[in-house]
C-alpha cells in the first residue's frame, strides 16, 4: 500500500499568489541586504568563485586538444603556448579538472551562510506574521496549511538559490562561452550550430515538461484520492468491521490504485519520450559539429586535437543541459510555493496598534463597555449595544444560552477583533488606543479548553511568566490543586505531556492553565467557564483558588454552571447579543425572570449528576492518570 497522506483542502492554499518575477524580486534583498556588508562581500566572492570555476572549466578542453596534437606530433610546439610538454600539459589538464571542482566547491562554501541566512530571515519573518494575523484568519485556516506553506516556501527558496544562482546561472555562462569559443576558434558555422541545437533542446525540454506537469498533477491528484479511501476506511475500522465490508473497501482502494496506476504509467512514457528526445537532439548537434570538425582534419586545416576538442565541449555542455527538464519542473513549482509564502507575507493584520499607541497604565481595573456592536461578518450581528461597568476589584459573571456572545465579549476585551461601534475602556483608556502587547500583559485568561504544548509540565505552567522560579512555578501549581498530583508522577515536572496535552485528564489540562494564569499575575481575569471539564470535588478546591487569585482584581467569568458564580458581584444575562437581565445572585432570583428558570432547571441536574457520582472513587482515577502518565504513549495514524 502506498504511503498514506491527508488530503489537502482548498483551504489550505492562500487567496492569491504572486507572479514569478515578482517572487523572484522578493527574495532579492535577502541576498543583498541593506547594511550587511559581510553577505554582500559573501555574494560577490561566490560569483568570483563561480566565474573562476567556469573559465577553468571552458579551457580544460582546449589543454586536452594541446596535448593529444602535442602527442600526435602533428603540432609540436603546440605545448609551447603553456611552456609544457606532453607530459606537463597531461598534468595541466588534470589539475584544470581538479581547479573546475575546487573553485565550485569554494563557491558553495562561501554562499551557503548567505542562503542558509535567507531562509532563516523568511521563515521567521514568516512565523512571526502569522501570529500578528487576528484570530478571524485563524479560525477560518487549517494549521496544517499554515505550516505546509511555511515549509514549502522555504524549502522553494533554498531550490531556487541552489539550483536557479548556482545552476541554471552558470549553464547560461558556461553555454556562452562555449558557442564564442566555437565561432572565434573554427568559425560561425561551429557556433550557430551548437546554439541552434541548445535552443531546439531548450524548446523541446520546456514544451514537454509542461505536459508532463500536467500528467505528474493528475497522477498526484490519483494518489491522494487513493490514500484519502485508504485512511478513511482505516480511520473506521470499527465500522468497516461492523457491516462485513473488508472486500468492499478494498474493492474501492483498488479502484482508486487502478486510477493512478494509468497516470503513472503515462508520466513513466512520457519521461521515456523526454530522455529519447534530448538525446537526439544533441547527439544530433553533436554527429554535426563532429563531421564537420572530421572534414576539417581531412582538409588540414584542423588538428586531431581540435577534432578531440570539439567533441569535448559538446561532452561538457551535455550533462547540464540533461538536469534542465527536472530542474526547470522544480523551479516552477518552487515558485508556486514561494508565491503562496509571500500572499502569506501580504496578508494584512486585521487588528494592529495605532500609530499614537500608549502602553496601558492600569490603576484600579475599571472596565467598561459602552454600547458595543460586533459582527463576525456583515449580515450577522454578535453583539448588539452591550453596556456594562466592571468596578475595581469587581467581579462580574456573564451567562446565557450558547451563541448569546459571552465569549465573544471576552474576545473583544483582549482585542482578538475590533469592534464595529461603541468603545471598550480600561481605567478610561480605549483598548483600541494602547498597545497590544501591554493590553495582553494586563489581562490573564483561562479558557474552557486549555491547550498544551507539547513539552513538560514545569513548561507549560512556567509559560505564564517567563524567568520564572521554580519556586514561584511550584506554588502557582500549590494554587491551582495540582502540584501533588505531579509530585506522585515518576518524573514530577518534567513529566511530557503530549501534543497538546492529550497525557492528561481534561481536568488536569485545567488545571495546568489555571496554574499558569496564577503565575503571570495579572490585574484583570477572564475565566472562559474555567472548571467546566472538572468534576464537582476539584471544582470547588479550584472555584476557592480562583477566588483567592481574583483579590484586588477585576474578573470577568463566562460560565455555563451558575453555581459556581452565585457569589459574584454581579451577573449579566446574555440572549442573543442584548442583556436581558443584570444584578446580583437575588436580585435576579427575586425577579423569577431567566437568570430564575436556569437556577431552578441546573439544580435539578445538578443533584441529578450528584448522585450518579456517589459511588465513583477519586483517588482510583488519579492513580489511573498517574499509570498512564509513566508509560509511553503509541504514535497514532
């Protein structure tokens, strides 16, 4: 079975890509740097180095012509244009050939911190637009695409600099010199025969590897139908098992295999038909120029040397030209994936600081909202003239039905978006007028789904502030109720895990990032419904230490579970993006309105749930996360 891959989505690729020469004027400055002497100086040696290697190489052949007419005695003082004789030029061309591979060789040595430098320049740059993009870019990409362009962008640029600057570049000198080396030494006719030919074979290549472009897309395009049935009847193993259809599946694998199979076999035929043509092409250019060299021996008015010589030069000039086909497919495609990189790098910021920003000063943590719409997109309206105060210290709940924008008013105080109309203030200061970077510092969020990166827990927990100690890590976890379930772990802090934390118990993953919002100590909260993937027992040692941490602070908490903000100063009763009911705990228990019907309807289930979990053993599931935690975890497809 073929290697399997996922298939790529029309949403992977970017809305627009750049041309090639202007991709190719993009990467120009990363080669000639404002300011850095030191690569450019690196650049100029590495065409010094370049020129150097082809003039030795173009006279290889004529110090091999000297000394075969120098042994063959026709000539014998041809060696004394060199001061050499047979012997002597027999070494000059042996050491030509080592100067040829030496000079590239030197060439490639000083160049390689350049390129390797360029690359390492357009990735980050890359990767750092990426995360100035807003959150509505991100949740409308797939992170695979991302990385994929990011990848093939920079694996485009280094081909193109290999294989563009350091192959395609020196062809063109090397041709030319051969063809005025051809038209001074025997004549035009030499030299309009051998352009002739290389422009037949150029012709003849590019047409041709246009429709094998086509041919390899379709056969790739069979090869990832064939793996995307083959993944998806692996994916439901379960299902291919329950309705016995282990012949049907692999009936369907067959007939996608069967599909690309003949667009396999058309891209083999037509590279076969590629590799004849060349070689007729300039076996041809060669037979001619030869029997025309032939003839001039004949005459006496060219040497067996010369005759040696020409074959030669059409010998050198024939390995490149054989690479032209592939290279000129991969600087195609190079391109595409360079262009996709820099529509990536065109890709405007959706939200970015003004020009006048301030770094925010917060005194007391007075957040207001005032008269705030929002709209995800145009004909849909989020948020629809949404007024609140969130006094110094206060802490205010947000609840409602799904999609009634709590979360969305969370967003917009961190400034994922910019809002449509209204104003969002902090101590009186627009969040829209002070800098993004001290607007994030001042503002610690937990949310419902806490993500991990793939490293240790004393990382993750210590990502909330960085330079950090160990002791201050180790009592934000003290906090967050989870040091002495990582104490009992057989490696403790340094304990993997996982991408994206999948090691770990969702309520473990909270725990951790409730951990990490207590390092970084920040005058304002928002807790996106914090402890939803906790049980009931956790929950309330971890509702203790949120409230702990919420002292002297200004804490905004989403929740879906209105027993865990019933102490709040204040609640919010959200319904389709308008507040509908606002006060405290009973104050809205006393209007029966519908901040009442969900009390009474969640402390039924609530009881209901409580029940259920009477007999469950907590210390049993710790152990059972701890096992799992110390053993290592199989590589899923």
């Amino acid at each position: 079975m073929r290697r399997l891959t996922a298939k790529a989505t029309s949403a992977d690729k970017p809305t627009a890509t750049t041309s090639g020469w202007h991709t190719i004027r993009r990467v120009a400055p990363y080669l000639w740097p404002d300011g850095q002497g030191w690569v450019k100086r690196r650049v100029v040696a590495a065409m010094l180095f370049l020129l150097a290697a082809k003039l030795v190489s173009v006279t290889t052949p004529y110090i091999y012509k000297l000394a075969v007419d120098n042994l063959g005695g026709k000539t014998p003082d041809a060696g004394m244009i060199l001061g050499l004789g047979a012997v002597g030029l027999v070494v000059a061309y042996g050491a030509a050939r080592l100067g040829a591979v030496v000079f590239g060789e030197l060439r490639d040595a000083v160049f390689v911190r350049v390129g390797q430098r360029a690359l390492r320049r357009l990735a980050i740059e890359t990767f750092t637009h990426i995360h100035q993009l807003s959150l509505r870019y991100h949740i409308t990409r797939k992170t695979g695409g991302l990385s994929r362009i990011i990848e093939r962008g920079v694996k485009g640029v280094d081909f193109l600099l290999r294989f563009m600057l350091l192959s395609i570049g020196p062809l063109i000198l090397e041709l030319s010199m051969v063809a005025v080396i051809f038209a001074l030494v025997f004549g035009w006719q030499y030299a309009a025969v051998v352009i002739v030919t290389i422009g037949l074979y150029v012709w003849f290549t590019f047409t041709v590897t246009e429709w094998r472009v086509k041919l390899r897309r379709e056969m790739n395009n069979q090869d990832t139908d064939a793996n995307q049935k083959a993944i998806d009847s692996l994916l439901n193993y379960e299902t291919v098992k329950y309705f016995n259809a282990e012949t049907r599946e692999a009936d369907r694998y067959d007939n996608a295999m069967r599909q690309y199979e003949a667009a396999a076999v058309k891209t083999g035929i037509s590279l076969s038909f590629l590799n004849v043509g060349q070689s007729f092409l300039i076996t041809t250019g060669l037979v001619i120029v030869m029997g025309m060299s032939a003839l001039g021996v004949r005459a006496g008015t060219l040497t067996v040397g010369d005759f040696v010589m020409v074959n030669a030069y059409m010998i050198q000039i024939t390995l490149p030209l054989g690479f032209l086909g592939t290279v000129y497919r991969e600087i195609r495609q190079a391109l595409v994936d360079m262009g996709e990189m820099f529509a990536l790098l065109g890709q405007p910021a959706e939200v970015v600081d003004a020009p006048d920003a301030k770094p925010l000063q917060v005194a007391g943590g007075e957040i207001v909202f005032d008269n705030v719409k929002f709209r995800y997109e145009a004909e849909r309206e989020i948020l629809k003239g949404i007024s609140f105060r969130v006094g110094p210290g206060e802490r205010i709940a947000l609840v409602g039905t799904s999609g009634s924008g709590k979360s969305t008013i969370g967003r917009l105080l961190f400034r994922f978006y910019d809002i449509q109309d209204g104003s969002i203030r902090i101590d009186g200061q627009d969040v829209r007028a002070v800098t993004q970077g001290s607007l994030h510092q001042a503002i610690g969020v937990v949310p419902q789904d806490t993500v991990l990166f793939n490293d240790t827990i004393l990382y993750n927990i210590a990502y909330g502030r960085a330079g950090a100690s160990r002791d201050e890590i180790e009592a934000a976890a003290r906090a967050a109720k989870i040091h002495d379930f990582v104490a009992r772990l057989p490696q403790g802090y340094d304990t993997m895990v996982g991408e994206r934390g999948l090691k770990l118990s969702g309520g473990e993953k909270q725990r951790v990032g409730i951990a990490r919002t207590l390092l970084k100590n920040p005058p304002i909260l928002i807790l996106d419904e914090a402890t939803s993937a906790l049980d009931t027992q956790t929950e309330r040692l971890i509702q203790d230490s949120l409230r702990e941490m919420g002292q002297g602070r200004s804490v905004i908490t989403i929740a879906h579970r209105l027993s865990t903000i019933a102490d709040a100063d204040q609640i919010i009763v959200l319904e389709e993006g308008r507040i509908v009911e606002q006060g405290s705990h009973d104050e809205l228990l006393a209007k029966a309105g519908r901040y009442a019907a969900m009390w009474e309807r969640q402390s039924d289930d609530d009881a209901s749930v409580d029940r259920t979990r009477i007999d469950e053993d907590p210390a049993r599931d710790i152990q059972r996360r701890e096992r799992d935690l110390a053993m290592p975890r199989a590589v899923s497809l």
